[in-house]
C-alpha cells in the first residue's frame, strides 16, 4: 500500500511496535533482594548445621550417639522436613511470609541454642524434629515474596537465593569443620556459630519487614490471581497431576534428592575412608558443597552474560562433568584425599544449578494463585524420596559398613544420570520463549 501524496500519514506495515518497557531495579528492590539471602543463609545454615556435627557426636560418649542414631536423624529430619512443605508450606499462599519466615527463624535458633544444653540423642533429634518440620516453610514463603515482583526480577532473586542457600551450607559445615579442628567442642562451637547467625537473621528479618509492611496479599476483585481460602486445593492437585513438565521438574528433585541424602553421610564416609579427624572429615565433606554454590554461580553468571540457550547448554555440560566424576569414583574407589576432594568439588559444581534453576523455571511457568503449592509439594515429594534414600544408607553403614559406601555412590550416581537427563527435557520445554525470564 503507497501513501497518499502529500500525506504525512506513514504507510502500512512502516511503523514498529512499541516495545514492553524493562522495569528498573530500585533500591528497595535491592534492600528486598539483600534482606532475602541473608534470611536464607541464616535458616539454612540454623537447620543443617548438624551434618557437619555427625562425626563429633559419634565420637561424643556422654551423649549416647550411635551408627543408629545418625541412620535415625538423618531419614526422620527429612521426612518431617517434607511434611512441612506439604502442610505448612502452602500457608505463604494465605498468610503473610514475613510472619511465617519469622516464626521459623525463632524456632530454629531456639532449637540450635537448646541443642548446645542437650545430654542426650534423644533429646537432640527432638529438637532437630521440630526445627526441620518449620524449614518447610521457607522456600515456599520465598516464593510467595518473590513471585510479587515484576517477573522480569524473579529469576535474578530465586537465583541469588540459591547461592545463599548454597553458601550457606558450604560455609556452615566448613567453619563448623575449622572450630572442631581449633579444639572447640562440639558444643561451644555450635554456640559460637549460632550467636553469629543470629546477628544475620535479625537484621535480614527487620529490613524485611519494613520492606513489605503493607503485605503481599492484597486481593484484587475479579483477580484470578488472588489467593484466597475458598480455592480449591484439589483442584490445584489435579492441575498439578496432569502437568507433564511438572512430572519433568519432579524427577529432577528426585534424581538430585539421592546427592542430598549422599551429602548427609559424606562426613562419615570421608573419615571411614582416609581415617581423618571429625574437624578434618567435616572440611573434606564441604568441597561438595562449596561446587555446589561455585557451579550455581558460575551458570548464573554465563546466563547473565551471554543469554539464556549458552546459560542452558552450560548447565548440561556441567551436569555431564559432575556425572564424569561420580562415575571416576565409582571406578577408582583407591584414589588419594586431594584427587577426591577435587572430584567432589566438581560434581558439586555440575549439581548446583539443577538443585535450583530446573524446578524454579517450571514454577514460574504456572499461575501465580498455584506457585507456593507447586514449590512446596514437588519439593516435599522428592524430600519424601530423599528420606527413604536415607534410610537406606544408613542401614547399609550398619548391615554392611564395608560395602556402604561403594554402594553409596553407585545410586548416587544414577540418580544424577536422571536429573541430567530430565533436565534436558525439561529445557527443551519450558521457557524458551518468555522474554522475561533469564533462565
């Protein structure tokens, strides 16, 4: 179609489209995200500070810890954890997070501090039980904060929530593993560790209140995005079942909930084998760790730079490493301390995106209404799994304690070999075509 002469009218098909403006950060999207990673470093390090323990308790006469002790808080720290998801976690959908992520860090740090007071593993797993139980309600109430904000800003703050966590339990085992080698006791250290995390938490939990004072749950008439009480949660459970993509982001938790229950006897299984002290066998077992958040890192930061399809491919290639290294170990059970340790580090750097990003981009991807109960229930479905992974382990370290460990490895890798897999499928999916996620 030609213009009309003397017309300033353009022709057809001549003038672009307006382009969706990219909403900036602001500074208190900045003091949001900062408040957030620190909540999730002081609670993941205040649940999970006992794996680095393990070794120290066994070792620890007076209070009675047994081979059956670690089998028994290792499955049922789990189980209640996975029980948190599925019946506290959906709470963020309904209540406000701030005060659900609030009552969670005050039992936490109650639980921690009573812990140091203890005699007895009895009493030990008591409070464990009930901390882990609490810890369901986290990631769900992060989700809820997060899935708040532009969607153009989720993925950045689910990614450096990841890190955190990551951090988080690398750091922990690590200085928990230094104090014990200085000469502390188990108990004076874990004091000292949690007045540091108690510093954290208060001023993550303040910062954040201030932030979201008004709340996150305003409902909107007519808004089919308004949680309220009256939607239906079968209907959800329903939505949920038929989902392909979600069956996909399930067998990548349960692939990577068999490096979880792994990584919870890795202490052990590092003194057992190159006969180190509990301080020394708790730093060896951080290497795993430590991959994890220098793996999620290093994603982050090539998705970031050069696009989300390199960012992707990274994390397959990534993940095909850590699978080299499970299976080198597996086929060189004889290796030296400092070969195994860097191999660890590796694989925990292949892991660390896909504990994280897979399932994360999957959430993203459902109604904002339906967001806390995907996270909260594929993420207790797969601790469910975890949790008999763990029982499994353990009774293994008591039935046939010469063969557990080789057997340990051997599952753990192949659950690693489904959530590669899975999450290939699962990238060649979902989210290629939203233009406002990075990942």
């Amino acid at each position: 179609m030609e213009p009309v002469a003397g017309s300033t009218k353009p022709a057809y098909g001549t003038v672009e489209l307006p382009k969706r403006e990219k909403k900036l950060w602001t500074s208190s999207d900045y003091w949001l995200l900062a408040s957030l990673k620190l909540l999730v470093f002081a609670l993941t390090s205040a649940s999970y500070y006992y794996y680095a323990l393990l070794p120290a308790w066994e070792a620890d006469r007076s209070i009675s810890w047994t081979k059956k002790s670690t089998l028994t808080v290792t499955w049922i720290t789990t189980l209640f954890e996975a029980l948190g998801l599925l019946l506290a976690g959906p709470l963020a959908d309904y209540i406000e997070p701030v005060l659900l992520i609030a009552f969670e860090g005050l039992v936490a740090f109650s639980g921690l501090f009573i812990a140091t007071t203890l005699h007895s593993a009895h009493g030990l797993i008591l409070s464990l039980l009930v901390v882990s139980f609490l810890k369901g309600i986290l990631w769900p109430s992060l989700g809820s904060i997060i899935f708040s904000l532009d969607k153009e800003k989720q993925d950045v703050c689910f990614f450096c929530c990841a890190l955190a966590s990551r951090f988080a339990e690398a750091l922990g085992d690590f200085g928990l593993g230094q104090l014990l080698w200085l000469g502390f006791h188990w108990r004076s250290a874990l004091a000292c560790f949690g007045g540091f995390l108690v510093a954290i938490f208060l001023g993550g939990i303040f910062c954040l209140h201030g932030l979201l004072a008004k709340g996150i749950h305003i409902e909107e008439p007519m808004s089919p995005s308004s949680p309220t009480w009256s939607a239906s949660y079968g209907a959800k459970w329903f939505r949920l079942f038929v989902d392909f993509h979600g069956w996909l982001a399930l067998l990548v938790l349960l692939g990577t909930s068999g490096l979880w229950a792994f990584s919870g006897y890795l202490s052990l299984l590092m003194q057992a084998q190159f006969q180190l002290d509990p301080g020394g066998a708790a730093m060896a077992a951080s290497s795993l760790l430590a991959g994890t958040f220098l793996g999620l890192l290093l994603a982050g930061v090539v998705t970031y730079l050069n696009g989300r399809e390199h960012g992707r491919l990274l994390q397959l290639i990534q993940a095909n490493v850590a699978l080299l290294c499970l299976v080198s170990m597996v086929m060189m059970p004889g290796m030296s301390l400092t070969p195994w340790v860097f191999f660890l580090l590796l694989t925990g750097a292949g892991a660390g995106p896909l504990l994280y990003l897979p399932y994360t981009v999957y959430c993203s991807q459902v109604p904002r209404s339906q967001r806390a109960f995907c996270m909260a229930v594929l993420d207790s479905l797969s601790q469910l799994f975890g949790c008999c992974v763990q029982v499994l382990f353990g009774n293994l370290r008591i039935v046939i304690p010469e063969k557990a460990g080789q057997i340990m490895y051997d599952s753990t890798t192949a659950g690693f070999a489904v959530t590669a897999f899975c999450t290939m499928l699962l990238y060649r999916m979902v989210g290629k075509d939203s233009q406002l996620s990075h990942f």
